[in-house]
C-alpha cells in the first residue's frame, strides 16, 4: 500500500521571467517518475510538486529545476514538516564548544534550528524528517569529539524510575523504541567504525557521486567519501546494522571492482610544530599531559632543546588548527615547521657544481691533452734519442720537463675538480656500497699518489731517465665523467619542470569561515593551506583557486578544470558539485566544504603519481643498477689480480718483464722494475675501468638525448625508455595542447540574413562588446576573433550585463558606431543593382547618431527562455557543428535572432602531418583523453586518428598504457 502515498514538496524557483519559464519548468519536472501534478507561480517564484517519495526525492526535484537554468531552493515551512530531537552531550567544557556545536550542526541539511544548553549537557534541535534524520544528527555531533546520545544518561531515568522496581528495566530493555539501556551495549551501538575500500573501473565525478548516493542510503552506513584519484572509499559505518565486507559487496553491486584494503581503521595525520615560549622540562611535560588528556590526539613528543613538537592525532576527530590553539591556549606560541630541506626539483646547485668541476677539469686537461700528443709522437719517432723525456731536458736527475708539467697539472684537478667525486664515494662506502664514484676516486687516487711516489723515487735515486707516470689519467678521466654528470643535472631540471609547474598550481592559503543559519557567514579567517582540516568551509573568491578537493554548499560559478581532466571549457559548479583543488573559480564566489586536504587531494595525487614515474625504474634499469654493484669489486679484485700476476711472472721469468717493461731504468734492483711493472699494469686496469659504458658512456648518452628531447617538448623518463624506442609500435597522444592549440577559438561566424538583415561587420561590433565583460572562455575568444576581424583594440561600452551560468548573458550595447562604416565612405555598385537601403534592417549610421542595442547571446535554452524560436534550419546548423566537437552559440539583437557563432579548441597546423609520418612508419597512433567521446572522436577524425579513448582521468591513462604495453 505505500506505493500510493503522496508528498508535497514546495520548491522555491528564481530566475522566471515569463510563462515560456513556466511551462519548460512543468514539462520537465512533470516527465519525471511518480509526479503526479505540478503548479508553478511566477508571482510566488514558486513550484508546488505532489510527488510519491518512493519514486523521486525532493532532492531530485530541485536538482531537475535547477539543470533547467534556474535556481532552486527547498521550502519546508510548514509545521507538519518539522520535528524537534533533543540530544544529550558529553564533553562540552565552556561557551565555546557551545558555539562550535550549533554553528556545525546549523550547517547540516535539513536543519532548521539548533540550540545548545552547557548546564543541562543537551541539544534541541529543530529538522526537517525528510532531508536528515535524529541518527545522523547524533554522529555529526560525534565527529566534532563530543559523545552524544539520543537518550538520557542512566543517573538520570534511575532517578525517574523505582530503584526497588526491577520490571523498570525490563521494561526499558523490551521498550518497542529500540533504546537499550545496558551501558556496554549503548557504546557498541554509539562507536562508528571505519573502512577503506579499493575500488576500480570509477572515471569520472559522477561515478563519485553515484557510490556516495546509494550507499547513504542504506541502513548502518553513516558517511561515505570517494576519492576518484587514489580509487579508494572511506566509509563509516555502525557494526550493528552492517560491516565491512557488506560495504564492499554494496559497491560491488552498483558494476565496480572493490577490494577491503582495511577495517576498523584509524587514521594517522602527523603535524611538526615549532613552539616558542617553552623555558624548562615542566613547560613540555604541560604540552604533553594536555596533548595525551585532548580526544584524538594518539601521540605527542615535544623537544625542549629545538623547541619542536611531534604530533600524531586523528583528523576525523582533531585537526591542526585546533591542536595549536590548544598549544596557544596554554601560553606558547605554536606555528608549522618548515621543510629544512630544498625540493628535489630544484637542481640549480648541482648543475652550478658539476659545471664548475667540468670546467676547472677542462682547463687544466686540454693541456695535458696536448702533451700526450707531443709524448706519444716524439716516443714513436725519437725514441732513441730519449724520446718525450731526454736526459739532457732533466731538470734534476729523475726529473724531466714533462712529467713536472703534468705534475703541475693534475694536482689542482686531483684536489678541487675530483672534490665532488670524493664526497659522493665516501657517502657510498659509509652505506657499504660501491658505486662508480668509488672506481673512479680509486683509479685517479691510486694513478696520482703512484706517479708521485715513483717519481719521487727517481729523483732520489738520480735516474737518468725519468720514470713513466700516470698523472694524465685524472684529468681526462674528470673531464670526460663531469662533462657527463653536468649534462645529466641539465636534463634532470628540464624534466622537472614539468612537475614544478604542477606543485605551483596548488594555492598556498585558504580562507576558512564560520556559518550561522542560513549558511551566513559569521567570521572569516585567512590560514595556510596545510591548515585547512576536512569538514572546514572555504570561501573561494571568483578568480581564485580552490585550496582543497571539496563539496559546494554555497553559490554558482564556472571552474577551470583543465589541469585535471585536459577540457579547455569551463566546468559548471552548483550546489553539491565537486570541486578539485588547484582548478580555478571564474566568476561567482563559492562556499566549499573540505573533504580532501593535504596529500589526500586530487593535485597532491597527480603530483604522487609523476614523482613516481619519475624516480621508478624498469627491470632492466634495475638489472644494470646490480651489476654495477658488482663490477666495481669485480674491477678492483682484477686490478689486484694483474698485480699479483706480473709480480710472480717477475720473479719467475724476468725476460718477459724486460720485453714487455721498454726503457726502464737499468741501475735499479729487478725486484724494484717488476714492482713498477706490476703497478702500472694494475693501475692500467683500472684507468681503463673508468670511462665504460656503465660509468660513462651510457649515462652520457641518455642526459644527451633526454636533454634534447625536453628542448623539444618531450620528457624522456630515463635510459630504459631511450633503449626500448626501436622496439615502439605505439604512440599515445594527448587531445588538448599536443594535437590541439589548447584555447578555444571562433571557426564561423553564421549571418542569419533571412531572419535579420544584419550586416557581419555589425555583429562583430556588438557581439565583441558584450562578451568583453564577460570571463567565460568562450567570451573571450569571442572577443579576440572580434577585434582581429574589426582590427580594433577598443571596442563600445557594455552596460547592464549578466551573465547566467550554464545559459548565456544580456547586456545593453552602444557606442559601436566608430565600428561601422560611415555614409561618405565609397561605394562599388553592380549593374542593376539596388540603392536603396531601407530594405536592410542594417542602414549606415549618421554622424553624430548614437544606437543603443538589446542582447542576448547564448545557447537554444538561454534564446527559448527569452522568447526566441530557434527555427529547424538553425538547429540543424547547430547540430552539425556540435556533432563535430564544437560549441555553438546564438546571438539576438534588438529582439531578433541575428547569428550563430562556432567556437572549438582548433587542431595544430602539423597535428596531421605528425600522424601521417607516425603511421607510414608502420605505427600505430592512438588517442587518449579527458574530454567527451563526441568531442574526442571529431578532433581525431581531422588528424586521421581512428583508436581514441575519452574521458580518461590520469591515474586511468596509467593503465591505458599499460594495456598497450602488455599486448
């Protein structure tokens, strides 16, 4: 029998003008599901629906109102629709949880009003039944850290009831109400508990919204937040009327994947603090003792000696802003710790610090480069008459002109220009690693101290001849590997720009407010945005950014979303859309509530997911990352290895050191030539070590080539990517600033000649105007298109201008004439043809006469709505241009229908030629984008794409690409 119960449902309408809104509002609203009958009042700016609730909300029937173009409003001012709760609470301590208690609660939907009283430790609070309920009242007041109950405390009904009487309790134990008096069960029925669910296969807002809906509406669960980037649901609930896996099953139900990640959890937010005022070890045990007694608090360390505090503690519960009011309120000073540390993104220090080496290395080794030359050329033509290093050319005996040059030369490199080098070894040994830098410090070290030592030797033994030495090795082997790792941090930055331009888009402070009834603002209040907490409302200002992902309760507007979903339109947002922090707010100022802050929003996410794209690595990379490991012991264990070698091979058989050992010095001991012999030879093996492939080349090569790439736009991750580019047989592209220019731009302009005898010229004037006071995307590219065709910077004066969200504007427009062509301009006729110009609705304008012009311009509804008929051939126009991606608009002048205007993001100039080029290459080109399949599906149609996916948010181009990759 409950299918025929009715409601009524008054629904207050603004923005209805004539009875054309009248009747588009009765249309609509009237094909809805159980509506039974529909009066509207444009006097009362009012609708009155008789509806049967099991079939459509009154939430619904708002919503169908207000995606009309109007604005809508619940009334519910009649007795029979209110009801009155009183509700007991613990934990209030003065006025000001009095406060925080109605101001939160007055907020709430469907709640009329509230009243708090501290002495009696209970709320009255006046509702509407059929927006909110008694149950979510309660654990609103809940999660503000207050306990609550829909019933007296025990004291208080033993005091009603007979003590000696023990049928009261049975009574109240049986009592149909469904109150249960035993304390234990009262708290298992009171305690909210908490899950987070995986889901998969959501890709879009409305997906969000459609897990929200319907869970809400089942009984247990008591809230629900959706994050789409981490695809991932928090949801509360009551363990007596549900649980978790049932919570999972639910979102199952509705066609996505879910998995339960955690039950019955708690999360952790950590705050560092600076505290100021602190003088002894009684001042951190106060802060302490106050941080462990406050509710949500789990953990508190405060640090007398640098003045810091740590803090662990519930969000849903406590937030930073209250924990250093509470820290204030103690008497300290309590701010936010800063980062002691620079962003990884900034390379500007080691770019400055590997071209300094680079550099010093270069102008000490290219001369040592030349007298290698001059070395190896006079030992292979005069080696018999001393070669580079005659005796006579001996400064002392044992000391040639040469090897005092090189000595000269590779000692400032071996101290400041290896000085990095020096720095990152020891940090690798100190983590029992060896890495390149390890092999290089050791091959210069060793080819350094070694010639010093041979030398020093040679002159103390008054060679003749002067010893062979090693000190070119340091030089060019620091030129060459700087030059490599200057080139590398060059890369680095460009590759982080990308990044840094992302993290620069989150905005830096908030202003949060405090509402009364009626979402009044009763203070405002301008904080960091790391402050912000979930549950704060935030005023954002047209123009501004939204500091957090967050829920309307206030206001209208447009916001730019193309950070996130690649859409150059502007996104509408009204009461109940979402809001993506980072996005910027156009024109209308907006109320939002917080429910993703900190790294829990959409932003944060993206910047989650390039960071780690960025510092990942594929197997491969990984596989050479181990054998480097390897190779520099493996390096050192052969160079000790050859030592040892040639020192037996010495001393078993000195023939062979003597042939492979030319000019060595004939007045020293065979045990002291086979030592040097071996020496060199083991100091060969790791000279030559040095620069391979793994320490040199590749890396070289890949900065080389990722530097080059970033010059041209494109972020190559790394070497693995650069190796696997023979093996690539797809190339994704993004639609909006790759293949297209990224701004919308006007592509036609449609004269309506036989409905206005309108000149072009005219139109421009007057439509170009009237967008120029419009923020709208298309307005301004409206604008622009006008100016270039009229080659003018200044335009007429707009007065009167409105501008209605999702619809369109009206203004007044005037002093266009300078625009227009004048009467004593000349004038080319055609044989035969009219003169006469009062059959043109567009007569020249005489000097000195000023027109004033009526406007409208906007979509079929905006014209409908004003009284115009959008004629079949106009639509059909329309159509075909949307059909093909683009917006069309409609322009009415002085009352009549004039022109259409075409508005696109328009495709580069080589978008086709770079997929004709991609494709005869033999590879496939795919399409993949946030924006809508019509729109996606017509851009790739003009550049020759025929793969494309659409409406694909980023964390879901991840696994685009990964199917791609796996086929």
């Amino acid at each position: 029998m409950g299918f025929d119960v009715e409601s009524t449902a008054r629904i207050g309408v603004d923005g209805m003008h004539c009875q054309s809104c009248v009747q588009t509002i009765r249309e609509h609203v009237g094909a809805l599901r159980g509506v039974s009958h529909v009066q509207v009042s444009v006097e009362d700016a009012a609708a009155l629906v008789v509806f049967q609730p099991l079939h459509v909300t009154r939430q619904e029937l708002r919503d169908q109102i207000e995606d009309l173009g109007f604005g809508a409003t619940l009334l519910a001012d009649d007795a029979d629709l209110r009801q009155t709760v009183s509700v007991w609470i613990a934990g209030m301590t003065c006025n000001s949880c009095v406060r925080s208690i109605e101001g939160r609660i007055s907020q709430m939907t469907g709640v009329r009003s509230v009243g708090v009283s501290l002495k009696d430790e209970k709320g009255t609070i006046t509702f509407d039944p059929t927006l909110t309920g008694p149950e979510h009242l309660r654990l609103a007041i809940e999660d503000m850290g207050f306990d609550a109950s829909l019933q007296a405390p025990i004291q208080d009904q033993d005091l009603l009831a007979d003590p000696s009487d023990p049928s009261d309790h049975k009574t109240q134990h049986d009592n149909a109400t469904g109150f249960i008096s035993s304390p234990a069960s009262q708290l298992a029925s009171a305690k909210v508990q908490k899950c987070f669910v995986s889901v998969t296969g959501m890709t879009c807002a409305s997906c969000v919204a459609n897990i929200e809906r319907n869970l809400l509406k089942h009984k247990g669960v008591v809230s629900v937040l959706v994050s789409l980037m981490a695809g991932k649901a928090e949801v509360k609930y009551d363990p007596d009327f549900i649980h978790a896996a049932a919570v999972t099953r639910l979102i199952e139900d509705l066609g996505f994947g879910a998995t339960l990640i955690e039950d019955n959890a708690v999360t952790h937010g950590k705050l560092d603090l600076t505290i100021s005022g602190m003088t002894c070890a009684s001042c951190t045990h106060s802060i302490e003792s106050k941080m462990a007694a406050t509710k949500g608090i789990t953990g508190a360390s405060v640090a007398l000696a640098t003045k810091t505090a740590h803090i662990q503690f519930d969000p849903d519960v406590i937030g930073p802003r209250d924990i250093m009011k509470i820290i204030q309120d103690l008497g300290f000073e309590a701010g936010l710790k800063k980062a002691g540390f620079k962003s990884n993104l900034d390379h500007a220090e080691e770019i400055q610090q590997w071209k300094n080496s680079f550099l010093l290395s270069l102008v000490f080794g290219l001369p040592v480069m030349g007298l290698m030359i001059y070395m190896m050329v006079m030992d292979s033509q005069h080696r018999q008459h001393g070669g580079s290093m005659p005796e006579e050319q001996n400064l002392l005996p044992g000391l040639s002109i040469l090897n005092l040059a090189f000595f000269l030369l590779c000692t400032p490199v071996q101290v400041f220009g290896g000085r990095y080098f020096y720095v990152q070894a020891y940090r690798s040994l100190k983590h029992g690693a060896a890495n390149m830098d390890v092999l290089i410090v050791l091959a210069t070290s060793i080819a350094y101290v070694y010639s010093c030592v041979v030398l020093m030797v040679a002159v103390a033994e008054r060679a003749r001849q002067s010893p062979v030495t090693f000190f070119d090795t340091p030089p060019m082997l620091f030129v060459f590997i700087a030059l490599g790792r200057w080139l590398e941090h060059v890369a680095k930055s460009k590759t982080s720009a990308a990044l840094a331009k992302l993290m620069s888009l989150q905005a830096t402070d908030a202003t949060v407010v405090t509402l009364g009834p009626g979402h009044s603002i009763i203070s405002e209040e301008q904080v960091v945005v790391e402050l912000v907490q979930r549950g704060d409302v935030v005023k954002v200002p047209p123009g501004g950014k939204f500091p957090v992902d967050g829920k309307v309760i206030e206001g209208s507007s447009m916001a730019d979303e193309s950070l996130i979903t690649g859409e150059p339109m502007p996104v509408s947002k009204k009461v109940g859309s979402l809001v993506i922090a980072g996005s910027i707010n156009a024109h209308g100022a907006l109320l939002v509530e917080a429910t993703h802050v900190g790294a829990d929003t959409t932003l944060s996410q993206i910047v989650r997911l390039v960071e780690e794209a960025q510092t990942s690595k594929a197997p491969i990379q990984q596989f050479a990352d181990r054998l480097s490991g390897y190779f520099v012991p493996f390096i050192v264990l052969v160079s000790v290895v050859t030592l040892v070698a040639w020192l037996a091979v010495g001393f078993v058989n000195f023939d062979i050191v003597r042939e492979n050992f030319s000019g060595y010095n004939a007045n020293i001991s065979r045990a002291e030539v086979i030592v040097r012999f071996a020496f060199q030879a083991s100091i060969t093996v790791l000279s030559i070590a040095c620069p391979c492939s793994l320490g040199l080349a590749t890396p070289t090569a890949v900065m080389v080539g990722t530097g080059v790439g970033a010059q041209s736009g494109i972020l190559i991750k790394g070497g693995e990517p650069l190796e696997m580019a023979h093996k690539i047989n797809v190339v994704m592209f993004d639609k909006t600033g790759t293949i297209t220019n990224g701004a919308p731009r006007v592509t036609r302009v449609l004269v309506l000649w036989e409905m206005a005898r309108m000149s072009l010229r005219k139109i421009l004037a007057v439509v170009g105007t009237a967008e120029a006071s419009s923020e709208h995307p298309l307005g301004i590219a409206v604008t622009k298109h006008c100016k270039e065709e009229l080659n003018a910077d200044v335009l007429g004066f707009c007065q009167d201008f409105q501008a209605v969200p999702g619809c369109g504007i009206s203004c007044r427009v005037s002093n266009v004439e300078h625009l227009l062509p004048q009467q004593s301009e000349e004038r080319f006729l055609l044989p035969g043809a009219t003169t006469d110009e009062s059959s043109l609705g567009d007569a020249a304008v005489h000097p000195g006469e000023v027109l004033c012009y009526s406007v409208l311009i906007g979509n079929r509804e905006w014209m409908r709505r004003n009284g115009h008929h959008v004629g079949a051939d106009v639509d059909a126009a329309m159509s075909s241009h949307e059909a093909k991606g683009q917006t069309s608009i409609l322009v009415a002048i002085d009352g009549v229908l004039c022109a259409m205007i075409a508005i696109a993001d328009t495709v580069k100039a080589e978008s086709a030629l770079a997929v004709h080029t991609l494709g005869s290459m033999g590879i496939d080109v795919v399409m993949i984008t946030g924006d809508n399949k019509r729109t996606a599906k017509a851009i790739a149609a003009q550049v020759g794409i025929r793969k494309v996916f659409s409406e694909v948010l980023p964390s879901h181009k991840v696994a685009k690409v990964q199917e791609f990759y796996f086929i």
